[in-house]
C-alpha cells in the first residue's frame, strides 16, 4: 500500500444512516420552551466553551492473516482520540477527532494514516432546535468498529465510526483503496403544539476514491419531512416523506464503453415511525413504508417499487449496554456497485466486570443485492454480497490512566458476480495488542 499522509481540514460529525430512507427526526422530549433542555432538564446558563476535554493516546501490534491476499502481515501502530463536548443548554456543541498511523500494513514499507473527525453544532431557541454535523474519515480500507474504524486498534467510548452498514461506505467490505468519505447533515425543527412539532432535514454524501481504479465514486443528496406527535411520556409517533439523488461515476471501469459513464437513480418514500421508552433502561423504535426507486437509465437500473425498513432495541445498566439493530433499503454501493439493496443485522454488548476489567463485542451480518442489471438472457440482478464481521475487546486498567487491551475481528464475506476489484471475498482474522493512556477527562470552566 502506497504512503499515503492526509491533511484534512474538514470538520464532521457522526451521521445518521444511510441505508435506504433517514430516519425521521424524532420530537425533542421535553422540548417545550421556557428554558428547557431536551432532555428535560432545567438548569443554568453557562459560557458556550465550558465543557467536557477527553483525550487518550495507544500503541498496537496488529497481525492479520487472509485479509491481503491471504499473507500474514503485521504492523506497529500509533493513535489517538480527543473529544469535546460543551455543556451549554441553547447551543450545544460536540467535537471528535481519532487518526493515528500504522508502519508495514499489509506487508509494505512505509507508512499508511488514518482519519476521523466529526463535529456537531446546534441551537435552541424559543420554538425552534437547529443542528448541523459533519463527519470525514480518511482510511485504508472499509470502517469496521470503534472510533477509528480500524481493527486492532484500541476502541475506547461507545461512538463507532458510521461502519459498512451506515454512512457513505455503505454495504459492502473493501481493501485496497485509500478512500475519502464525507457526510454533511443540517436539521431544523418547529414546535406546532406542546406535543407536536414539524421538522426538516438535508444531508450530502460522499465516497471517493484517491487510488486509480480503486473504486468507484459515489455521492447522495437527501431531504426529508417530518411531522412528530410526542403521545406520552414513553411513546413517540412520526410521519415522514424522504427524497434522495444517488449518482455514481467511474462506471467504465466495469462496464463497456457502450455504457454510459455516470449513472444516477433516485429514491422517494414515505415512512411511519414508533418509538417507545418501555423502562428507563429499555427503548424501541421502528420504521417502515414504501420507497420508489428510479433511475436515468432504466434498462441498467430499472424503475421499482421496495421498501424500507429500521428496527432497533436498546438495552443500557450502569455495568451493562446492549444493541440490536435491523435495517432494509437502499444505500450507495460501498464504491462496488452503482447502487444496492440491503439487508443489515447488528448487535454489541458491553460490560465493566470489575474495576479493573471491561469487555466489548460486536457482530455484524449484511447482505446486498446490486441495483444494477444487465441484459444477459433475460435480466438479473447482479452483485449479490453476504458478510459478516465481529469483534471482541477486553480491557484491563493498570492504573486510573493506563489500560492494555486485547482483540480479535474476523471478516467473512462471499461475493457473486462482483465488477470491482475492491471486494473483500473470503475469510480473515485480526488480533490485535497494545497499551492506551487514558488521563481523566478535563472542565474547561475549571480554568
């Protein structure tokens, strides 16, 4: 793998998904004015950078075996993360950079970075809650798990990077490419009544490819509109209507010339969603409607009628967090195809044993079905992809700021009829060791 350095001057944030139609954006609990934050909680105005420092610091070995052409490969490590979030009530703010750098990965000389910075901003006044985020991440190959959506490196917090199944990557895993992703995502929201509000949102996506023939590249424009009825205390209802543009280039590297070099399709639905607190530990939600699918090029990517659909389950204690996730729809194509259907079952658990211990998994199953068709007796459905990928972390604290960690991620994914060259197909495993120093987390207000 070429060395590769980036300077990113970019700011984002962890964005919401990207499979098939967004979720509609939920009434704020609580939000209702007069000096209430949206959680409900009333409380006094404070400087706008007051706020929460945390910064950690790791070095790792990795050893990989079948994921570079089946080779056994290793590397040494260096990353970070350092996060800041704001205690101000009207405009909260939220900020996230992970990055580091690996020397000999996949075998080769040189150096090889990593990026992923987010950003998050948002208002509240009177009626209205505006927000704005952004996230960016330079990487080697497809974001699997922890902030920096890469395996073998140490994953402290709980906010993963947007993984295969989210976010402008989207499906399927890759290798070989450095790759680009952005997502940028602006929200407003009304209050109608003291239950009901009308919101709005847009977002722009991209993946783009920074070595020739890497993959293709692929961008998405969303809007959506929102009504939300807040029904009770643990039970929140809304009715959503979501438009997208997907456009793909670079498609002559798979195709013939005879083809044309850009395709685009769009997507229109409707979606109702539920949402309910059954206990303070406990929460559901679910998704679901109609979604039409059109393109600029119908004999490649035939119009239809599908569906979308997102369910997910969230269970947390003061020890213990679980998540299960499903989703179906439609999201770009991970830079293999020109657009797919997928399906996405994920679940994670976390648990602090003692003091001194903790431990965390995650798996994930993902199955896509290309949007793109050719006229090959008859037409078929083209670039079906089945995966799956985990990973299992324990970590021991030595002292109040020094842990170690160990993990191990596999990836498994089975491919059919694939044109790009940057699938993944096949069996790999990732172990990875090292040591973080955590110092405790820094008020600003405090100097």
């Amino acid at each position: 793998m070429k060395r590769r350095i980036s300077i990113s001057i970019v700011f984002l944030v962890l964005t919401g998904h990207a499979l098939g139609q967004a979720a509609p954006t939920a009434a704020l609990p609580g939000f209702d004015g007069a000096g209430v934050t949206p959680a409900g909680q009333a409380g006094p105005a404070l400087p706008w950078v007051d706020g929460t420092l945390h910064y950690a610091l790791s070095a790792s070995e990795i050893v990989s075996k079948g994921y570079y052409r089946g080779d056994v490969t290793t590397s040494e490590g260096i990353s970070g993360n350092v996060g800041y979030s704001s205690m101000s009530q009207t405009h909260p703010t939220s900020l996230l950079f992970a990055g580091g750098v690996f020397f000999g990965r996949g075998g080769q000389s040189g150096a090889t970075t990593f990026q992923n910075v987010a950003v998050s901003q948002g208002l509240i006044k009177g009626l209205w809650a505006f927000s704005v985020t952004d996230s960016f991440s330079f990487l080697p190959l497809s974001p699997v798990t922890g902030v920096a959506g890469v395996p073998g490196v140490s994953t402290p917090g709980d906010l993963p990077t947007p993984g295969p199944a989210d976010g402008p990557a989207g499906g399927i895993l890759t290798y070989s490419g450095n790759r680009i992703s952005n997502a940028l995502t602006g929200s407003v929201q009304r209050r109608l009544t003291g239950r009901t509000s009308f919101s709005g949102s847009g977002s722009w996506m991209l993946l783009h490819f920074l070595d020739e023939h890497a993959g293709m590249d692929n961008s998405m424009k969303t809007g959506q509109l929102a009504l939300n009825h807040i029904i009770d205390a643990r039970n929140t209802v809304s009715l959503a209507a979501t438009y997208a543009i997907n456009d793909t280039s670079n498609i002559l590297q798979v195709l013939p010339d005879s083809y044309p070099a850009t395709l685009s399709y769009q997507t229109k639905g409707l979606s109702l969603s539920y949402s309910r607190q059954w206990t303070r530990s406990l929460s559901t939600s679910l998704s679901a409607g109609p979604m039409w699918v059109q393109s600029s090029a119908a004999p490649l990517i035939p119009n239809r009628l599908n569906y979308s659909l997102n369910a997910s389950l969230g269970y947390r204690r003061p020890m213990t967090g679980y998540n299960l996730r499903f989703a179906h729809g439609i999201s770009g194509g991970s830079g293999v195809q020109p657009g797919v259907i997928s399906d996405t079952l994920s679940g994670s658990v976390s648990r602090t044993f003692a003091r001194e211990w903790s431990g965390s998994a995650s798996l994930s199953y993902i199955r896509t079905s290309g949007l793109l068709q050719t006229p090959s007796e008859g037409f078929s459905t083209n670039g079906i992809t089945n995966g799956e990928y985990g990973t299992v972390q324990v970590t021991h604290g030595f002292t109040r700021t020094i842990s170690g960690y160990a993990s191990y991620t596999a990836q498994h994914q089975s491919v059919h009829q694939i044109f790009a060259t940057n699938a993944f197909n096949g069996l790999s495993h990732t172990f990875g060791f090292g040591i973080s120093w955590t110092p405790r987390s820094t008020r600003l207000g405090d100097f």
